[in-house]
C-alpha cells in the first residue's frame, strides 16, 4: 500500500519550507520565489542569469500557475 501523497503542487510543497531570514528588506514572498526557483532548475536552467532569462521568458505562464504572483518576479 502507498502511503497518502502529502502534496499534489509544487507551491504546497514549497509554502511548507520556513522563511530563513528576517521579514526586513522581503520584496518576494518566500513560496513564490521558492517555486520560481524550484521550476527553472527543472527546467534545466543551471545559472542565476539563465534561470532570469527563463522567468523572463516564461513570465506569463508563472503568474497564471502561481495565482498569488505580482506584476513583478523575482
């Protein structure tokens, strides 16, 4: 027998991972930045300028996913 599946989405899974830092200076929310991350690095992307340039590329789709995203990604 399996055991129950915890989670079904990446955002559950990520909104689980407490915030390591203090809330001062914070422009992302932590679950979105996480996922962001989490979904470029899936996607092969393997350096901080190409994982830019794959959210860039991709903004429109992130923020349709993420629902809770602003006008600006990370």
């Amino acid at each position: 027998m399996d055991p129950p599946q915890e989670y079904s989405t990446l955002l559950e899974a990520v909104s689980k991972v407490a915030y390591p830092r203090k809330a001062r200076g914070k422009q992302h929310d932590w679950k979105v930045l996480l996922s962001i991350t989490c979904a470029a690095i899936a996607s092969d992307q393997k350096s901080v300028r190409a994982m830019s340039q794959w959210v860039h590329e991709h903004a429109e789709q992130l923020r349709e996913q993420l629902q809770t995203c602003p006008a600006r990604l990370p």
